[in-house]
C-alpha cells in the first residue's frame, strides 16, 4: 500500500520505492508539512559501522550547531562566547529539557558548543546519548515530533559494503529513534529491508535532477532544509545578506525562508527572502540553478509568482559575496519604488 510522508515508519529503515530518488528529493523543498524533519546524506566510503555512525553524528552535530537558536526557544538573543551568555543559554537549555523529551545535559552542552565556546560533545557522551539527542534536537528545529535521514546508497557497493550501511543505518533507528529511509541504487545482497511505496505522483514541474534539493552546500553530505524566519545556516550568501541588510532601516519586514501557496491544487514553493507587504520575492542562486532544467524550473516558479502579484529578483551567490553594495542599491531602489507603486516587473541580477 502507497504511504504518505506522514505514514512513513520512524524509528525503521527501509526501502522508498515507487517514484524515482529524483523526484523524492525534489519533493522536500521546501519540507512537506506532513513530513517529520527530513536531512539527506550521502554516505562517505567507510570500512566499518562504528565509522560510518561516528561520521554521521559529528555531520549531524555540526548541522544542530548551525542550526541554533531554532532549536531553542528564547535563545535569539544570547550571543557568545564568554561573558553572561554561556550561564545564560545553558540555563536556559535546561529549562527547556525539563519540559520537553530533551535530555538537559546534552542541550545545555550543545547549546555551549553552539555559542562557539567549547568542542564537540563527542567525548562527553556516549553514541547512543548523541543520536537520541540530535534526532530531538533536528526534530525540533523544525518543529517536528521525529527526524528522518533520506540515505542514499551509492552505486557500485561490495556486499560488505551494503551490510555496513543497513547495519548503520539500523543503528541509527534503533538508537536514535530515526526514520532511515534508503534511496539511490538498489541493494543486492542485504535482503532484509522492507520496501515502503511513497504516494508521490511525479509533477510536471519537476526537472529532471536531484540537485535542487537543499541545496545551499552543493558541497555537503548532509543537507537540511531550511528554517522559516532565519537564513539558511549553510548558506554563506544568505547569511551575509541578512548581515548586510540588519543595520539598513529600509529592509525592515523582510523574512526570510518563507513559503507561498498559490491555490490549494499548486505545488507550495519557498522563497529565500520575501518583503509580502511589497510583495517582493528575493531568490539566491547557487551553481545547482545554473542548468537547463534547473531554468526551467525557475522560470515556472517565478512565473507563478508573477502572477500572484509578486515581482521575483534573482542574485547569484558571488553577486551577493562579492558585490554586496550592488545588491544593497538595487534591492533599495526596488523596495521604495515598490512602495510608491512606481515600479512592476522581474529582475534577473
């Protein structure tokens, strides 16, 4: 029987089937909201489960640390490290735990590392503290009950190969209470995965790649989506953008990762950085944007926006890391002619 997200076992590893890996990872963006909170991994060569696992939680960690404060309500303003924000935030991490699945010490630990104030908690606690904790911490962030890993398994593995990434990957939902669902190339010797078929009916506005999918580190192995109301933590343009317009009183109203639902029969899209008021659409592109259905993808989206009344402009990421005042003039010229009901269009930066 086909599932939706929402019917996906957690807390299992198996199988996704019945649509392509394509159009699974296309599905996530931005999350569904009947999804727990999905990260996609693509598993290094490893030689063992003990590796694989100890590599994965150290990603997992790094991605909670980006993460902050979303994960922690309240936190917004402490800043660190040193002064009163280290007393501050564990305090505060340790409220939270007694009134949540959180387990205090953990936070309070993590949310030091997240202030940038000591190292990793890898020495502190031991694996299966770790995973639980990070599934929560992931979980929460996205204000989710459960955490998934899309896992994709590579092409081309040894048997021993595929039996170190089911054995970890058995690890991790037992453990740590993950959804591990597995994608990408078939497996052929480890036979004792179950077969889960995702009701996820391809769309015409798909493009044919994966690559759209959490894409702010084309770079990583471990990719999350983004938080509505911050910048995308592993976008280094998005996070020098906000930076930039912070100090500027003309950005006030922007928000930042927001979705837009054109009519209940429209794929919802996501919009990096939205002013709704001027109905004003900011998109960053990374390379991943710069191909021939990755265009077309755009293109229909930006469309869809137009026609609900919105004007879309488009920035590269160098444009944003090395032209910072360009993009601050033309967003400001653009706002305020928006404002005055001067200005209508689109614009490709």
């Amino acid at each position: 029987m086909a599932r939706t997200w929402a019917q996906l076992p957690t807390g299992r590893v198996v199988r996704l089937g019945g649509v392509s890996t394509e159009t699974i990872t296309l599905a996530l963006e931005p999350l569904p909201d009947d999804a727990p909170a999905i990260v996609t991994y693509a598993p290094p060569p490893t030689t063992s489960v003990s590796n694989l696992v100890t590599t994965l939680l150290a990603e997992f960690e790094t991605a909670a640390v980006e993460l902050f404060p979303s994960w922690l309500p309240g936190a917004e303003g402490i800043t660190g490290p040193g002064g009163a924000s280290i007393p501050a935030v564990r305090a505060l991490a340790l409220r939270t735990a007694s009134a949540s699945r959180h387990f205090g010490p953990f936070l309070a630990d993590l949310a030091e590392q997240a202030l940038g104030s000591t190292a990793r908690t890898d020495g502190k606690f031991p694996h299966e503290i770790r995973a639980l904790g990070l599934a929560r911490v992931l979980a929460s962030s996205f204000h989710r009950d459960q955490a998934a890993i899309l896992m994709r398994v590579p092409q081309g593995l040894s048997p021993v190969g595929e039996d170190i990434l089911v054995a970890s990957s058995e690890w991790l939902a037992d453990r740590g209470g993950f959804g591990v669902w597995l994608t990408g190339a078939p497996l052929t010797s480890v036979d004792r995965v179950e077969t889960a078929v995702l009701d996820l009916p391809d769309s015409e506005n798909t493009p044919a790649t994966g690559d759209l999918a959490y894409p702010k580190d084309p770079s990583a192995v471990l990719r999350f989506p983004a938080v509505a109301g911050m910048p995308h933590p592993a976008s280094r343009a998005e996070k020098a953008l906000e930076a930039a317009l912070n100090s500027r009183p003309w950005a006030a109203g922007r928000a930042w990762n927001q979705t837009h639902l054109s009519s209940p029969l429209a794929p919802t899209v996501r919009i990096d950085l939205l002013w709704r008021t001027e109905r004003c659409a900011v998109e960053i592109d990374g390379p991943e944007h710069r191909g021939e259905d990755a265009y077309e993808a755009d293109h229909r989206r930006d469309v869809r926006l137009q026609l609900d009344g919105y004007a879309v402009l488009r920035f590269t990421n160098k444009q944003i890391m090395n032209e910072i005042d360009l993009v601050l003039h033309q967003l400001e010229r653009f706002l305020k002619s928006r404002r005055s009901g001067t200005f209508k269009g689109t614009h490709h930066g």
